[in-house]
C-alpha cells in the first residue's frame, strides 16, 4: 500500500502541477479545469493514507540523522500545506469563507501556494524517491485501487461542481475557471489586481513600432483614436479569481504590423508597458490582439491601462499588458521562445 500510495501521489501531484501551470496561462481549454479539479479529489483521497506513512515514520522518531530529520520536516510540511491548498480550492469553489485574505483572494492563495511547494516538492523527491516500478501501477489490484480513486475524484468534483453552481449568484456567476463575474458590459467598473497604477499624459504618450519593420512608427493618442474604430467582445479572465466581458474598442494589432510593414520572416511580438512588464506572443496569436482604448463605451481609466492596453482573447488578464508603449516585431523563432519562457519572471514587475 505504501508503493501504490507513494506513486500515486506522485503521478497525482506532477499531473497537478502541470494542469494548474497551463491554467494560469490561458482560459481556452475547459477540460484542463475540469481534470485538475478531478485529480485534486482523487488527490483528497490518498491523503488519509499517506498521513498513516507520516505518522508511522514519526513514530519511529527523528533520531540523529540530520537527513532524516530534513526529510521528515519537508514530509510533515508537505503534507500540511497539500491539504491547505486543497481546503482553499474548496472554500473557493463552495463559496464557504471570505473571498479574500490579506489582500489577496482565496483562489489566488490556492495557486500562489502551489508554486511555493514546488522546492519542497523537489527536495521530497531527491531525498525520497519513490522509485516506481510498473508492477505499482500495473498490478490488477493497484490498477482497481487508482481506478478507485479516480472514479472517487470525478464523483467528488461533479459534486463539488453543482454544489459552487448553486452557491453562485446571478450578480457573480461561476465560470468554468472558477472566476467570478463581475462587472460585464460596465466600462471601467471591474475590478483590477497586481501592479500599482500609472499615470501617463496622452499630450506626451507615445507608442512606438519596433523591430523586424520596414517603416517604424512613433504613433500618439491622436493616432491611435483615429485608427481605433474596431469592436471585440472578449473576456477579461484574471487568476486572482475574477472575469469580466467587455466590449473593448481600438486599433487591432494585425493593422499597425500592415502599416508599419512587418518583414515577411517575422515570427513574434512582444508588447511592452510603460512599467518595463512585457509579453510576447507568437506572430499566429498576435494577429487576433486588440490595442484598446476604450472599454464598453467608455475611454479606459488610467487603473485599466490608460492610454493604450493589449486585449489578448483566450489568455489570463496577466497577458493583458496595460499601459503599452512599445511593440517590437520578433525576427526569428529563438527570439519568441526565449520572451515566453521569460514571462513567469515578468510577472514579478507587477509588485
């Protein structure tokens, strides 16, 4: 039982890990939430189990071994913090608590102490390697027991699913993220998260087009609500827990990459704000990016990107770059790749 749980917690975990990355990323695949949810219950599951592993090592005593010691503070901590992750999840989904604690929402914990577990996770691995072997999963016996408590993850999650739909409001409905709606169709009236807000004179803004172009631009406010006529109802999705759909008006990016003359080997974007934040994006997905500046009939207030945000269908809001001042044209392949692998750090610029 301790080689099947060991295993499966470690398939389980890994498999979170995974989904819950690709979720903070974009809102485009549903299945993903519904997978990650579903291996967090089977996940629920294996945890009374792995707590007797604990308890029996604890009981066994630290003793002199300063690796033991280290291996079983990591375990003991691992353990607590997995099932706090979980709770949050829970409270989230369920609507059962506050929805939010020391300036950050619920949700927000449940991911940002998911991240924090990775070392912990690592070192657990390194010093405890479970050392998997296919009879552990492939045995008839251990095959029943996953299929177990697979079956008790997708049971536990549909359940917990009807439950949050219950609990949601018509003033804040559930999306399939777990978001909360709030404020659609309203301008500049929803909510915002991370980054402090910018003030920028439009009489001196500027936005200029960079890069792998015949013909740079340096174009100004001016410019920009001339060309910016184009309408797009799209969803802003934020992982702090919140969506809310627009309708956004502005010059779409496709027609300044025109204007400006992109060379015909270009591969990328990248979007840069006036705080230095910045984002890149395939040349396949930067065509469907709108420049907005306005929001539902209304100009954007300076707390939602004033003069000039990045309107990025299917991704998560901290793809939306707000207070943009720079698009660069990306030449080759390595240049867009090395700018996404860059973008957790990006991340950071916001606080």
């Amino acid at each position: 039982m301790i080689r099947f749980t060991n295993t499966s917690l470690l398939i389980l975990v890994t498999f979170l890990g995974i989904t819950g990355i690709v979720m903070l990323y974009g809102s485009w695949l549903p299945l993903v939430f519904d997978l990650h949810r579903m291996a967090g219950f089977s996940l629920l599951i294996l945890v009374p189990w792995k707590s007797i592993i604990i308890y029996r090592s604890l009981r066994r005593g630290m003793g002199k071994n300063f690796d033991r010691r280290n291996v079983l503070y990591a375990s003991v901590a691992l353990a607590l913090l997995t099932v706090l992750i979980i709770v949050l999840g829970l409270i989230w989904l369920l609507r059962l608590g506050p929805y939010d604690i020391l300036t950050q929402t619920i949700i927000a914990w449940h991911w940002i102490i998911g991240l924090l577990l990775v070392p912990l996770f690592a070192f657990h691995l390194w010093r405890r390697w479970p050392n998997p072997r296919m009879r552990d999963i492939l045995s008839r016996r251990d095959i029943l027991k996953f299929f177990a408590a697979a079956g008790a993850g997708i049971a536990g999650s549909l359940l917990a699913n009807q439950v949050g739909a219950l609990a949601a409001s018509q003033e804040s409905p559930r999306r399939f993220t777990g978001s909360r709606g709030s404020g659609h169709f309203t301008g500049n009236n929803f909510p915002i998260f991370g980054e402090p807000t910018q003030i920028l004179d439009p009489e001196k803004w500027r936005l200029a087009v960079i890069g792998a172009v015949k013909t740079p631009l340096s174009l100004t406010y001016s410019d920009m609500l001339v060309r910016g006529s184009h309408l797009q109802t799209e969803t802003l999705d934020c992982t702090s827990g919140w969506y809310s759909v627009q309708e956004w008006q502005g010059v779409r990016l496709v027609d300044l990459l025109e204007e400006s003359g992109m060379n015909s080997g270009a591969a990328g974007v990248r979007l840069v704000s006036a705080t230095g934040y910045s984002h890149t994006y395939p040349l396949v997905e930067a065509r469907s990016i709108l420049l907005a500046t306005h929001v539902s009939g209304e100009v954007l207030e300076p707390r939602h990107g004033f003069p000039l945000r990045a309107v990025v269908p299917g991704r998560r809001g901290w793809f939306w770059v707000k207070w943009l001042t720079e698009i660069e044209i990306l030449e080759t392949a390595w240049d867009v790749a090395a700018g996404i692998l860059a973008s957790p750090w990006e991340v950071t610029k916001q606080w």
